[in-house]
C-alpha cells in the first residue's frame, strides 16, 4: 500500500532503507520476493530527516513522543512549523499547540505519557503555564476526582470570570464576565485557540463590542502569534544561534 523508501550505497545493487524497514520484515515474514521501492537521492543528514517524517506518520506515536520527533526536526535541519504542516499534512496550529506539550512540569508529561491524563487534558492544563500552582492544583484536581476535558477547560476560566463578574457588580469600568453560554463566543474562542495554538479569551461589553486577549509565554512565543496574525511584520525575537 505504501512503497518503502530507500536510497543507493556506494555497493552496486545494494540499496539503505529510509523508511519502511517495518514493512521489509513483515514481507520477508510473508515470504515475498520484491517489494515496490521509491529511490530517494538522499544525504545521511536528508535521509535522517526522511526518516523521521516517516515515524512521525505512525498512529501509535505518543502524543510527548510527537512532541519530541516534531522538536528535533525544528531543532536539527532548520524545519519551520509551515513545513512539517505540509509535510505531515496537519495543521500548523496542532503542530504548534503539541509543541507546547514539551512546556509542561515534568509530573505533568510523566502522567500523560504513562497515560493516566489525556493529551486534551495536558491542553486545558496548559491554559495555566502563566499559573504554574494553579496548574499543579488542577492538575492533582484531574487524577483525584477524574474531571473530564470540558471540566478541566471550565476549571481554568473560573478565576478569570468570577473576578469579571465582581467587577461588573461593583460598577466598576472595564468589560464585563465573557459568556461562556453563548454558542457563537465558544466558537469564536475555539477557532482563535486553535489557530494561533494559545489561550484567547473573548470579554464582551453590554453595549456592543469588546476585546480580545491572547496570552503569549515568552518572546519566541509572541514572534509565534505574531506570524499568524501579520506575518509581514518584522521580528521582536531573535535566536542567538
């Protein structure tokens, strides 16, 4: 179904696999003679990449073990999220919003990798980063009590519309408590968290508009944000490389 991908050896007639290795075996195990191949022209540095292309394809992948793969392509060959979203055909803002699994405590990345959290809940949890004790609370919150996702996504918002709220019954200036019944606000907020692979909080004023908060985690991350929202615009951050 899928062709293993090889490249030539300075051996005449003797071909290195770069992916699909797994393949090979189990048609050896079947007792085939030939297997269809794709002859890549590949240094060892693009044949490694290749190759890690190809694992990150595989379905049983760990969501930190993606995190990892995706982590050393950037790293290693100079790869930008636009072009593992092309090349693994997936969206930009799930390669950058698994990244960010990579900022979580350590108990955190242990519990999901050992799979006593799911990667929704490691997510929602990471809507605190900026509240590293509240984090921690809800965190321990999910393993005693087994809160579902929305429930863990509800928890983060709490603080933040109750002290809305408080400010709205004192008269106080300032946009009310954002309505997190209205159907068309999640949706907005779904779709800006999805696409810039950050926490947004929509808060909505009585007589019309309102404002939007994005929250950014560091300099790299605001450079992130910002090449999605203008990405002609020049750079706050610059690697020292």
């Amino acid at each position: 179904m899928q062709p293993v991908v090889v490249r030539r050896t300075d051996e005449a007639d003797v071909y290195q696999i770069i992916a699909g290795e797994r393949r090979w075996r189990a048609a050896q195990r079947a007792g085939l003679q030939t297997v269809p191949c794709i002859v890549q022209e590949a240094t060892d540095e693009k044949a490694l990449e290749l190759a890690l292309v190809e694992n990150l394809q595989r379905e049983d992948l760990g969501p930190l073990e993606t995190a990892h793969a995706l982590q050393h392509l950037i790293q290693e060959f100079g790869l930008t999220q636009d072009q593992l979203s092309e090349q693994l055909g997936r969206s930009r803002s799930t390669i950058a919003n698994t990244l960010r699994l990579l900022d979580l405590p350590e108990p955190i990345k242990e519990a999901l990798a050992d799979g006593h959290i799911t990667q929704g809940h490691a997510r929602a949890l990471l809507a605190l980063a900026s509240e590293p004790e509240r984090m921690m609370a809800l965190f321990g919150r999910i393993q005693d009590e087994g809160l579902t996702v929305r429930d863990t996504e509800a928890l983060t918002r709490e603080p933040e519309q109750a002290e809305a709220e408080s400010a709205s019954e004192a008269g106080e200036s300032g946009p009310p408590a954002p309505q997190p019944t209205d159907p068309h606000i999640e949706e907005v907020k779904r779709r800006l968290r999805d696409h810039l692979g950050t926490k947004v909080t929509l808060l909505p004023r009585a007589k019309g508009g309102g404002s939007i908060h994005i929250t950014y985690h560091d300099a790299e991350d605001l450079d992130r944000i910002l090449s999605l929202i203008a990405p002609e615009g020049p750079h706050t951050y610059t690697p020292v490389r």
